[in-house]
C-alpha cells in the first residue's frame, strides 16, 4: 500500500492509501503536470507539458511534446515501468496525454489516459 495522491484523508480519519498499480498512475500523474520549479527542492522536477497547450498545433509541437513526456518519465520513475509508447493531444484549451508502458516489477502492461484543461 501507498499513500494515495492527491493527499486526503479516508472514512477513517487516516491518511489514504492506495495499491501499487493506482499510485504509479498517481507518480505518472505528478511527473507530467508539475511545472519545473515548481518544487522547491527539486526545481527540475516535472515536464512543463502545460505551456504547450496553447501552442499552434503541428507535428514538430507533437514530437516535442512527446520527447518532453518521455524524457521526463524515464528520468523520474525510470526505475518502476518502461515507457512503450505516448500520444498527445491538443485542442484548444485542453491536453489528452495517453501513455502505454510495462511495470518493471511485474512486467504487465498498463495504458493510461490523463487529460488537462485549461
């Protein structure tokens, strides 16, 4: 067990946890949409995928982006999945971000979609 993000408190007053699978989804979560420097004690922490948003859209943006998500991936939770592929959307003001990947404990695959508006 976790600790569940974001932060909050369970039906009993303690802190919530959550199981292994979900809390990776959680990290994956934090890594892409925490801005850099916005952690003070890890001013490189994060992506910046959000300032991308209001980009013209184009496939230069689109492999930009997807290297960004990727670099920042394997950089910060390299050592619990494999990232095997990323496919980014923008549209207006909104970013869907779908991130297929393996475990490395477990060597399941898992396919996630995180979606930001702004």
């Amino acid at each position: 067990m976790q600790i569940g993000y974001p932060l909050r408190i369970d039906a009993r007053g303690r802190t919530a946890e959550t199981l292994d699978a979900p809390h990776l989804r959680d990290l994956i979560e934090q890594v892409l949409f925490t801005i850099p420097g916005e952690r003070v004690n890890r001013p490189d922490f994060g992506t910046g995928i959000q300032q991308l948003i209001f980009a013209p859209n184009s496939a230069e943006l689109a492999a930009a982006a997807e290297f960004l998500v990727q670099s920042a991936l394997e950089r910060w939770l390299g050592e619990l999945l494999i990232v095997d592929a990323i496919e980014i959307e923008s549209s207006e003001s909104s970013l869907q971000i779908t991130i297929a990947y393996t475990l490395r404990q477990t060597q399941t695959q898992q396919v996630e979609q995180f979606f930001r508006e702004v």
